[in-house]
C-alpha cells in the first residue's frame, strides 16, 4: 500500500483536519492488524468487526475533537480493546483464555532477549514455537504479539495494555524467562519429531 503521509503524526493530523485520503488510509493501515489482535482478545469474528467499525465511526464523527497522539498505532489499539473488552463485559462474553496471537510467524526484532524465537526459521519449528508460546499465560502472551508482531515499543504496550511500562518488562522477562526454561523440550521435541503430540 503506497503510503501518501510521510509520517505517522502526519497522517493523524490530515485525519483530524478531514482529508478523505486520510480516513481510507488509517483503516486500510491499521484494520488487519486490529482484527487479528482482537481474535486474540476473543474468538467471536462478528464482535470483532463490530468493534472496529464502531471504534472508526467515533473517530470519524469526533475527529475534530481528538487530541494529538505520540503513536497513532498504540493510540488505535488502546482505544480498540478498551472497547472490546467493553462490548464483551456488556454481552457477558469472555476474554479467550486461549488467545491467539501468531507470535511465532512475526519478525523480531531483539536479539538478546528473543534467541530462542529468532531461532525458529522452518515451518516445523515455528510450530513447535507456537506449542511454546500457546502455553504462556494470556497477558505474557499479548505482550509479546505486541511488541514482537505489531513492532511496538515498550512504552506503547504499556499504553494499549493500560499497564506502566515497567509491569510490561516483567511480563515480558517472565515470558522469556519460562521460554528458556522450555527449550530443552523444543530441542527434545524437533528431535523426536514429535511437535504435534504435544499439548
């Protein structure tokens, strides 16, 4: 997708000023990636939709009344689950416990905390990745989508989380922590061939 703002903050000021250009181009940037982070939130493709029309027709109608944000990206998720969880406490619905986020298929970016992730480059280990992942509690687990898969920074998985910035570190030690604690079982696993037997 050709991107016709330069920049992030600029593409939230042309929304609020009312370009057209802008309202395609911030759903069209930002509407996969929600979606697939409300999957993990709740397995239900209809809530889902309905939350990222609804949280798009608000911007739209108070566009004029929206302040400057520092990271249009941590500003959408942020605003998006905050609604989501919304609309699931309203139906009496639940947050998955099974969330799923596809950490294992995402780039990463820090080679010193993610050694054991970036390792993983065939189909079979990014499998055996995902078993590994799957097993993190919830919120570890979105922590890491966050910024491993969406590419955010610590501060901005503190904002979209609602959390300080430095409970979203020791989520994610805690996360990295239990993955090294379980490598032993990858290697075990790719070594026998048994990825799939385990659950």
């Amino acid at each position: 997708m050709h991107a016709p703002f330069a920049a992030d903050t600029e593409l939230w000021q042309a929304f609020r000023a009312g370009d057209p250009r802008a309202d395609e181009y911030l759903y069209r940037k930002y509407v996969k990636a929600l979606y697939g982070y409300g999957m993990g939130l709740c397995a239900d493709p209809e809530l889902v939709s309905d939350c990222i029309q609804d949280l798009f027709v608000y911007l739209f109608l108070h566009r004029e009344t929206l302040g400057e944000v520092k990271s249009t990206g941590s500003y959408l998720f942020a605003s998006f689950r905050r609604r989501l969880l919304e609309m699931i406490k309203q139906q009496r619905r639940f947050v998955s416990e099974e969330g799923y986020w596809p950490l294992a298929s995402g780039e990463l970016r820090d080679a010193t905390d993610s050694e054991l992730i970036q390792e993983q480059t065939d189909g079979e280990r990014r499998q055996a990745l995902q078993v590994l992942i799957d097993k993190l509690p919830t919120r570890q687990r979105e922590a890491l989508y966050l910024l491993y898969y969406e590419k955010m920074d610590y501060p901005a998985v503190a904002q979209v989380m609602g959390l300080e910035t430095k409970t979203v570190y020791n989520l994610l030690y805690e996360a990295m922590t239990r993955l090294r604690q379980q490598a032993w079982r990858l290697r075990w696993l790719l070594a026998t061939g048994l990825v799939c037997s385990w659950s």
